[in-house]
C-alpha cells in the first residue's frame, strides 16, 4: 500500500546556514491558532487512486473538535475517501 504525506509548512530560511530550519513568519505559517481552521485538499495527481483514507496524526498540543465532513465512526482522525479517478478534486476536509 502506498502512503501520501500532507504536512503544513512554512517559510524556510532561505540564505540562512539551516535553510530547512523555518525562519520566524514560517514559524507563524506553520502554526494553527485556537479557533482557527485547517483545511486539507486531495487533488488529482493524474492518475486513478484507489481505497484512499486520510489519517491525520494531531500534534499532543492538539484537540479535535470537529470536522466536515465528519471523520469516520469511532475515530476523531480518518476519513475513508474510497477510490479517486484522475482529474476528480474532493473538496478539503476542515
């Protein structure tokens, strides 16, 4: 089985001796306040996908409270998304 990551990133620190190391507004990119909402996309990679399930791994910090569409029954973080045929876009999950 195949696995596809989503991560939310930020401003690197472009000419900085850590390039990978998030500079201060990438910090802030990153970061996802209280009340605020995320949204994750799934969109046409070109080809078909088959059996697809979005499982989201919350940072400890992190409380779920809710999402549309809901996550399946019994979880607080996946979504069984089923088979997706190149060119179809699912609207994101917030």
């Amino acid at each position: 089985m195949s696995e596809i990551y989503f991560v939310r990133h930020g401003q690197a620190s472009f000419g900085s001796e850590d390039y990978d190391r998030l500079s201060p507004l990438g910090v802030r990119q990153a970061q996802v306040g209280l009340g605020e909402r995320l949204a994750v996309a799934v969109v046409d990679v070109g080809h078909e996908a088959t059996g697809v399930v979005v499982t989201e791994v919350y940072d400890p910090a992190v409380s779920f409270v809710e999402a549309v569409p809901p996550p399946d029954t019994g979880t607080t973080n996946q979504w069984t998304i089923g088979d997706l045929t190149g060119g179809l876009k699912i609207p994101g999950l917030t």
